[in-house]
C-alpha cells in the first residue's frame, strides 16, 4: 500500500511536466465552457508563447550565460526570468 501511495505522489507532484516547471500552468489550468473562449484561449497562448520564447533565448543568450553581459554567470536566474517574462507578457495581453 505505501508503494501506491508513493507512486501516486511521485508521478502527481515531484515527476509532473506541469507542475515540475512551472511553464504554461495558464493554458494547462484553464477551463473553457464555449468554444469561442478556448479558442481565444489557444490564439492568446501561440501569442505570447511566439514572443517569449525569442525573448527568452536572447535574455539567456546574451545576458545570463557565461560569457553574458555582466561576465558573471547568472545562469540560476533562469526559470525566475523565464517565468517573469511570460508573466509580464500575460499581463500586457
């Protein structure tokens, strides 16, 4: 019984693509009862995503890499700047 209870944890909580990185939680949680507003929705979620994603490699291209902007590696900063991005682009839309 505790190796069910084990794997339903691990696979719910730890191993969840979703859960685990934080990325699109928006469009994973969204919950749309007319087809008009899910496809507002996906178009709203293809945008932003088609902005971030160039933002995001020029942001840890040029400045959190090693060899960066600032010359210090910054990489740890990734997923806080990556989901601030994607927040704040979520927000202007």
């Amino acid at each position: 019984m505790g190796d069910i209870i084990n794997i339903f944890i691990k696979s719910a909580f730890i191993e969840n693509l979703a859960l685990s990185y934080f990325l699109g939680m928006c469009s994973f949680l969204a919950v749309s009862k007319s087809v008009k507003t899910a496809m507002g929705l996906g178009i709203a979620v293809i945008f932003v995503q088609g902005i971030t994603i160039p933002m995001n490699w020029l942001i840890d291209y040029y400045l959190l890499g090693e060899n960066g902007f600032f010359g210090i590696d910054l990489t740890f900063l990734r997923f806080i700047i990556f989901i601030s991005t994607i927040a704040a682009l979520v927000q202007l839309v």
